[in-house]
C-alpha cells in the first residue's frame, strides 16, 4: 500500500507539472481586418457552387494571413464578421452560402473528417488552416438548422440561419459555435437564437469568450461572460461602421476591454466607402496595437503580446463624483444632438478650467487644461441621461467632452475627424448609477492615446500626460442595462427622439 501511495503522488505531481509547463502567461494575439470580395448583387441568388467560389476567394485572402500569423508565432488569430461573403443578403440569397454547423461536443476535426455532417467545405478550409498551421482559428460564417413549420417558432422557410462565429483549435478542432444573439437593422437573413448563448473554450494561454459586433452593446452574452464566466479574453468578429464622435470602433471596444478589464481581440471588415474599418488588440489597461484607415482598399494584420490572465482592478465609478460641490452654471447651457439623443452641454471657454453639467441623475464633472484656446475651434462638456432609440434601444448615462465640427453649437456632437487643440491634462468624472462604464480618449485623425491616461480607483478619468495628438473626444460611456427596456420609457419620449431623428437628418449611421 506504502508503495502505491508513492507512485500515486508521484503521477500527481507529474501530472501537475506537465500542466504547469503546458501553460502560457502571455500569448500572441494576432487580428486581421478583412478587405472582403463581395459579390456583384447580394440580392440576386446564386447556385451553391458559385457562394463557394466567393467564398473561397475570400478564404484565400484569409489563408495568406492566417499563415502569415503562424509563422510570426501567433496562438490566435481573429477574422472578421461576413469576411467570408459580405454583407446585405436576403434570407433566400444567403442561403447558398451556408453549412450546417455542429455542436462542438460532437468532438470532430473537419480536416480529418469533412463528410462527417454533410457538405461543409468551409469549415474543412478553416480547419485544415488551423491544424497545419497549428493556430487558433476564429472566423465567422452562416449557420443552417432545418426545423419543422408547424413548430410556432420555426421560420415559414422551414429553416433557422444564424449568424455564427466558430473557433477551431490548434489542431483543427472545433471547439466553439456561437449563434449572434443581438441581429443589427438590415440582418433579416439571420434569426435571433431562441435563448443568449453564452460561448467559452479554455486554451493553454487563458479562457476565451465569443461575441459578435451589436453584442458589444448588450448585457448578454458579452457582460455575462466577463462577470459570471470569468473569461479572461474576448473574441470579437464585427463589421461595424463608425459613428462618431462616440462609437467609432477602436474608440469604444477599447474603451469596453478597459471597463470590463479583459483582452479584447476585434477584427473588423475593410470597406471604407461603407465607414468599416477599425481593428485592434487592447489590454485592460491600454490598446496593444491598433488600425484605422479611411483610405486605401486593403487589409491589415496585427499582432500584439497579450496576458493570458490580465489583472483588473475595481472601480467605484461614483465615489469621487458624489463627493464634488459644485453647481452647474445653467445660464450657459445649450443643447445638441450626438447621434440622435440630446445632450445638455456647456462651451469650453477658456485655456483652462472647471465645469459641471448634469442631465436628470446624471452630473459629469470636468477640469483641464489646453496647450492653447484657439479662436478656430470649439469644444463642449456634455451629459446625457437616457434610453437611445434610434438602431437599437439602450439606455445610456454619458459624460462626454468633444470638438464640435464647427465654431457654431449646433454642431458639438456631428461628426469631425481632425482637430488642432491638444489638452495638457484633463480630469473627468460621473454620478453613474451603474458599473458599467467605458472609458474613451481618442485624438485627431481617428488615433487611440495608449500609455496617456488612466481610470483611478474612484471613476476619474485622468490624464498621465499631454495628449501626444490634438484631441476630438474624451468621455465615459455608462450603460445601464436594467433600463433599457424600462416602463418609465414614455411613449412621449420615444417619439421625441423620432422627431430628433427626422429633424437631423434623413440618413440611418448603421453600426454593425
């Protein structure tokens, strides 16, 4: 018995060690923003063997960076959402483009075994590019489910198609499916899944979670999986446009990786005439690298080291607010709209200063300082404390500092992409009533501000340094998600913002 005791510790121990070793602190993350091929009509339906030949076009394109990245010694690379077909279909057009994805249980390598469930030449491709090349592979591609029409749930068409972003392992494995829970405007030829699925998967280098583009702006899955699953990363297939001076999409999924302190790996397509660009790797404590290019029509590859289990200090985003006397001068107030909700704002008027606005619950608090107050350019302090509307429904708290587009104040809040003021230092908080709040600092030309600012323990944002660019926002974007579908939501402030809406103007700023 003494001698099998031994010999089991000893093949405990062994054990622990092959673990141990097998782990990874850090790990390269690699992302590529797509220049996708896109068909000549998405309306028009094609045959089967035609959606392959496009898509193996663009599987091509992907191939070259996904060996690109293996080579550079990448764990993982991200691929964008429809970087395998583009955007726009119908649910009769996409069709052709689809495979029935299984569940990963199933334990299957398509590489190995591509009949296995049918006809699925995309996953074989995707998979056998992972397992040669020995790297993690996430792509996103349509899901088909047959189901029958006399089930209340079940699409006239007799079938559910998903939007679906799959993960094959190192050794061409398929080990994650997720099914987008929160389908943009202008997705009707995918269906939303029934329940949110929460997705996770456990490599050597930390535990991943999977959502998609307009999940970012949602509690489920992608909150959940950073509270209640603990993911340590996130992988982010999107196809998102940009909405300035807030959303564009370096500006906000950085911001979202350092309020939720998690890796955040986002690969977004590449169609400038459409506003898509925008790719990144970021840690919670600052973007790793990033890419923004409005113009020229090809792809990017980055790469960028990562923590595999980054740590992430609590914020209590309302102590040091709460804690500041001060009124706000009412007298100067005006208000604007910023994608169509209406802030309440105050004007920067001199090089150096201190402000408080509030809207309902919510008061911002401000103090800066300029490197110069130009005649040529005018920046506001605003909040906004309300549920949004227009292209989803969300209910927001904003404290938001912005250069408006022009000298007139009609325009804080319009879109502007170049700015000449750089801040010497700033400091900016809120009386959120949530915990939920991502931190934003985005310069001139569309470019992040990595190593120049931080979020204190008591919900300021602060600078560390000048601002190394001129600077267009700085703001903290609060989500409360109990609200977003409150029964307070007056009808009379629902067509409030409708008339905001129509007033701006006639064209929809999709998102993803």
């Amino acid at each position: 018995m003494g001698m099998s005791w031994w010999l089991a510790c000893a093949a405990a121990f062994s054990a622990l060690c092959v673990l141990k070793a097998s782990s990874l602190d850090t790990f390269l993350a690699a992302v590529y923003e797509h220049a996708v091929i896109l068909p000549k009509d998405t309306l028009l339906p094609v045959s089967h063997s035609e959606a392959l030949a496009l898509m193996n076009q663009n599987l091509d394109l992907l191939e070259g960076a996904i060996v690109s990245a293996a080579k550079q010694g990448a764990h993982i690379i991200v691929t964008p959402e429809d970087g395998i077909y583009g955007v726009r279909f119908t649910r009769d057009t996409i069709y052709p483009y689809l495979e029935e994805i299984p569940d990963p249980q199933v334990n299957w390598i398509p590489c190995d075994n591509p009949k296995r469930f049918g006809s699925t030449p995309v996953q074989e491709r995707l998979s056998c590019l992972a397992k040669n090349n020995s790297i993690y592979v996430v792509a996103n591609m349509g899901d088909k489910k047959p189901c029958n029409t006399s089930d209340s749930h079940c699409p006239p068409d007799g079938r559910f198609q998903y939007n679906t972003d799959v993960v094959f392992d190192s050794q061409g494995k398929l080990v994650a499916r997720y099914h987008k829970q929160n389908i943009f405007m202008g997705e009707d030829q995918f269906n939303v899944p029934m329940e949110p699925e929460f997705v996770t998967f456990d490599t050597p280098f930390g535990k991943f979670g999977v959502f998609t583009c307009f999940d970012i702006l949602f509690h489920d899955p992608a909150v959940t999986l950073v509270t209640e699953f603990q993911v340590d990363t996130i992988l982010f297939p999107t196809a998102w446009m940009d909405v300035l001076p807030h959303l564009a999409a370096i500006e906000f999924h950085s911001a979202w990786a350092m309020g939720m302190g998690v890796n955040f790996l986002a690969a977004n397509l590449h169609n400038p005439s459409r506003r898509m660009t925008g790719s990144g790797i970021y840690a919670p404590d600052s973007p790793r690298v990033f890419h923004y290019d409005r113009k020229t029509q090809e792809g990017k590859l980055l790469f960028a080291q990562l923590k595999s289990h980054p740590i992430h200090s609590p914020v209590n985003w309302t102590s040091y607010a709460s804690s500041v006397e001060s009124t706000p001068t009412k007298t100067q107030e005006f208000q604007s709209i910023v994608f169509f909700d209406e802030f309440t704002f105050v004007e920067l008027k001199g090089i150096k200063g201190n402000y408080t606005v509030c809207q309902n619950d919510l008061c911002c608090h401000l103090s800066y300082q300029m490197s110069e107050k130009r005649a040529d350019e005018v920046y506001a302090f605003g909040a906004f404390d309300g549920l949004h509307t227009v292209e989803g429904q969300y209910y927001l708290q904003i404290c938001i500092l912005l250069k408006c587009k022009t000298t007139n104040l009609r325009t804080c809040g319009s879109s502007v992409d170049t700015a000449f003021t750089r801040f010497e230092m700033f400091s900016l908080s809120g009386t959120f009533g949530t915990r939920y709040v991502f931190p934003e600092v985005l310069l001139s030309e569309v470019k992040l501000a990595p190593g120049e600012f931080q979020v204190s323990s008591d919900g300021r944002l602060v600078s560390l340094k000048p601002t190394s660019g001129p600077v267009l926002t700085i703001g903290l974007f609060g989500r409360l998600y109990g609200k977003d579908w409150a029964s307070n939501a007056s009808s009379d402030f629902i067509a409030h913002s409708l008339i905001i809406m129509l007033i701006v103007t006639p064209i929809i700023h999709y998102l993803c």
